[in-house]
C-alpha cells in the first residue's frame, strides 16, 4: 500500500503515532499546513504538533530513521535535562521492536510516515504501520493499562 504523502491541498491531514511519557498510544491526525519556503514545502502544521507532543518546553525535536519508512521524532533535550524527559520504557519497547536494535527513548515521542526524497514531505502512517506500532505497544505489559486509544 502506498501511503498519502502531504498533499498541498487546503486541509490535507497527517496521520501518526504519539507515545507520551506514561506509556499511552495515541493516534493523531492533525492538518499538514504545508507553507512554501526558499527551501521547498513545508509541513508547518504537522511539525507544530509534532513539537508539542514530544516537546512541550522548548519546541525542538530531532528524528531517527526506523526500517519500512517510519521515522521516530524525540525532543532534543533529553541528554541536557532529564528531569524533563525521563526514561520511556514503553517507548523503548515499540522502537527497539520497530528497528530491530535496542533504542532507548526519552520523554513522548512521535512515530511518522516516510518521508518523499525528492519534496521532503511526510506521509500518513499506512494502516499496516499503524497495526505494526499497536503490535509492538502491546509487547509492553504495562502498557495494555494505558492505553486509551487503539490503532
């Protein structure tokens, strides 16, 4: 299945995965608000919240690359302020799944679509990635009491 990648089109929407700090799994669509810059497009939208899901005190994320696409955005302050972003074993747990190496997080982070090579823009979650993620949340015991809202 080829996922829908940002379309430019007025109200397009991105779907992904948001894994808070307490183990929860939350899907979220939010509108791409793609805005054209000197650089290219943009998802403005979509990378608005992106920064408040898994950074809400400073609004800087960086991104690792996962294999089938996905991409997993944390915040970028996790080594220099721990007390904000403490260790994410249920997280942990969906990543290392997910790569197939142990990657431990910190804080909420955000699991992402692929992203096109030749725009840069970010695609929705495909219904087989969000199955993968839901598969690899419940490989996390603690996790079943979390969570609110499945994939």
């Amino acid at each position: 299945m080829t996922a829908r990648l940002g379309s430019g089109q007025a109200g397009a929407r991105i779907t992904y995965a948001h894994i808070t700090v307490d183990g929860r799994l939350l899907r979220r669509e939010v509108e791409e608000g793609l805005e054209q810059t000197e650089w290219g497009p943009f998802q403005a939208g979509l990378f608005a919240a992106v920064a408040q899901d898994v950074d809400p005190h400073h609004q800087r994320s960086n991104g690792i690359t996962l294999p089938d696409g996905l991409w997993v955005r944390m915040a970028d302050a996790v080594e220099f302020e721990p007390a904000l972003y403490p260790h994410n074993p249920v997280a942990t747990i969906v990543v290392t799944t997910l790569a197939g190496r142990s990657r431990p997080c910190f804080g909420a982070i955000v699991i992402l679509g692929a992203e096109d090579p030749e725009t840069g823009l970010t695609s929705s979650l495909t219904p087989g990635q969000l199955a993968a993620i839901h598969t690899a949340h419940h490989l996390a015991p603690r996790c079943r009491a979390h969570e609110r809202e499945a994939l």
